[in-house]
C-alpha cells in the first residue's frame, strides 16, 4: 500500500512579473487515524535485529505497512525510525483494513 497515494499535492501561491501563477508543489501533511485496542491485537516483545518493516513483513506480509505499528506503539517507537531497540513489547493490531481505510478517509478531505 502506497500511504502517500492519497495524499494531496498543493501548490505555492506566487505570481511572476507577468501576472502568471508560479509555484513549488509539495504534499499536504500526511495525518494517521488513532488505533483503537482491540481484542484480536497481537502482542509481541522484540529481538535484537527486529524492525518495524520487518515486523510488518511477519504479520501483515507487506512492509509497507510498517507505520501501522509505529502508529500504535508511540511511546516505544522513534518518529522516522524503523528501528526497535531489543526487548520492547509492540501491540499489533490485526485489523489492518479498518486502519487503511480510516487512514484514506483522512487523508482525501
């Protein structure tokens, strides 16, 4: 899943000498849905060499979606890392559909 396929390109607003619109493109702010807990919520303690693609690989069979675990576990995970230091418990939530699709829903406003 490409997580910035919804995601909104903008544009600067700013004029040349000509009177014609000129800008720079960029994303608008990528926002991701609280993870409620849930029952079927799999929780695991890491191992030295664990990552949060890795781990998305292992339960959700896509890498991608390794920010779907960071996003439930924000006070053992690093913002922009993929890394997990040895030894932390991760909840892994299992409804992944639920979460993607709140997660598009947000992202397309």
């Amino acid at each position: 899943m490409n997580r910035y396929a919804t995601t909104k390109i903008l544009k600067t607003a700013s004029y040349s000498n000509n009177n014609t619109t000129v800008g720079t493109q960029y994303y608008a702010t990528t926002r991701y849905p609280e993870i409620p807990l849930d029952a079927n919520d799999i929780y695991v303690v890491t191992d030295f060499g664990d990552r949060l693609d890795l781990l998305a690989n292992q339960f959700y069979k896509d890498v991608s979606l390794y920010w779907i675990i960071a996003v439930a576990n924000p006070n053992e995970t690093t913002l922009g890392s993929i890394n997990v230091a040895a030894g932390t418990q991760l909840r892994i939530p299992t409804d992944t559909f639920s979460i993607i699709q709140r997660f598009n829903d947000i992202n397309q406003k």
